[in-house]
C-alpha cells in the first residue's frame, strides 16, 4: 500500500500531471498527443468509480464507445457494446440498473466499458474490487483471455500476489514509490523479493506448477 501504484497508472493515463520524466504507449508521449487519439490507443479503469446518472449496464457500456462515436452510436459500436457484455456474461443483467446489482456485478461492467472501448492497451486499478475469492478467479480468467485470444495488453495493478503469480506474464513489484525487480512470476515470486517488498518472510511453494504464496503467524 502507498507504493505508487495508482499514481504510476494515472500519469501513463494523463489523469495526473508528471512533474518531471515522459510517458509513452505504443510510442505515443501521453502529454502531447490528442486526447481522443489517446483514448482510441489506451483504456483505464481507476480504482474509485462513481457514476451518478441512473443508468442500465448497457449504457454504461457504451460508455466505452465514445472515443469512436462520440455519443451517436452506429451499428459497430453497438456490436462491440454487444461483445462486450456477452465476454463479461453480462447479457441477463444488461438492462438492470447499476444501483440494482451486486458490486460485483457493477465491477464487471465497469470492466465491460472499458473492453467495448476496444483499445490494445488497457490500465487496471485494482480490478478486483468489490469481488469475493470464486469472482475475483473468474475475472482473471477472463482478463487471460483478453489477453490471449484477442491481443490485449492489459497492465493490471493486484494486492493479492498469488493472483499475480498465477495469471501474469510479467509482475513489476514497488515500493515506497520505487521499482524493486521487474520479471515473470518464476524470478519475482521468491522469497528473497518478497521480503524486499513486503518486509516480511514468507514461504513460496510450488502448487500444480505455480509459484504459490503462504505466510504464518
């Protein structure tokens, strides 16, 4: 917690000056390029969501669109809001209100608009939220599949490091606001790292092939 996580992600997302280095995506500098050639290259999910309209999961959806549409939605549009909801299995509650679903349910469609928004490179702050250990293993499974059957690159900021271990390609780990090792889950995932990170000892066992996280009291 405070390690810079967050702010890391609002800067490569312009949603937070930089007072000092440059920021780029896909060789695009996010300070200088135009916000809607930005947003048609790079999607974000931020970690506090509040949307105060009333409005129905579908049309939180197509929220997503608007860096294509610009609020007149045409038939393309409409069909990746369409896919969307049907990746998150979200079609049953697509027309329910936002205040009439679980947090959990809210989570996914959030996460929905930013897939309609059909970016390669998706930003997400804390994905997890809101969801209980069964939920949170589906997300990552289809945040996977995002990545493997449709191309995205999806940087994805996590507290629950076993979730990294498991579903990651690359961890990049920090603290206090530092980079402290950079690598896939079989060079970060160790004890030695982890107590640089953390400051705590664990035990890192192998479980079905994957670098498994356990601390004692």
């Amino acid at each position: 917690n405070g390690a810079g996580k967050s702010s890391f992600l609002s800067m490569v997302s312009r949603l937070l000056p930089m007072s000092a280095g440059r920021a780029f995506v896909d060789g695009l500098d996010v300070a200088t390029t135009p916000g809607d050639v930005l947003a048609r290259r790079l999607g974000i999910l931020r970690q506090e969501n509040a949307v105060t309209a009333r409005v129905t999961i579908r049309d939180l959806v197509a929220f997503g669109r608007y860096p294509h549409s610009k609020g007149r939605l045409t038939a393309a549009d409409r069909a990746h809001v369409a896919d969307a909801l049907a990746f998150l299995d979200l079609e049953p509650l697509a027309d329910r209100f936002l205040d009439e679903v679980s947090g959990g349910q809210r989570q996914r469609a959030y996460i929905a608009m930013v897939l309609a928004q059909d970016t390669d490179c998706i930003l997400l702050d804390e994905p997890l939220n809101n969801l209980d250990m069964r939920h949170a293993a589906a997300m990552m499974g289809l945040l996977r599949r995002a990545v493997d059957e449709r191309g995205r690159t999806i940087v994805a900021v996590l507290h629950d490091i076993n979730f990294a271990s498991c579903y990651s390609d690359q961890i990049v780990a920090m603290r206090d606001g530092k980079v402290v090792a950079v690598g896939p889950p079989d060079e970060i995932v160790t004890s030695e790292v982890l107590r640089a990170v953390y400051g705590i000892d664990v035990e890192v066992v192998l479980v079905k092939g994957y670098r498994t996280v356990f601390f004692y009291r």
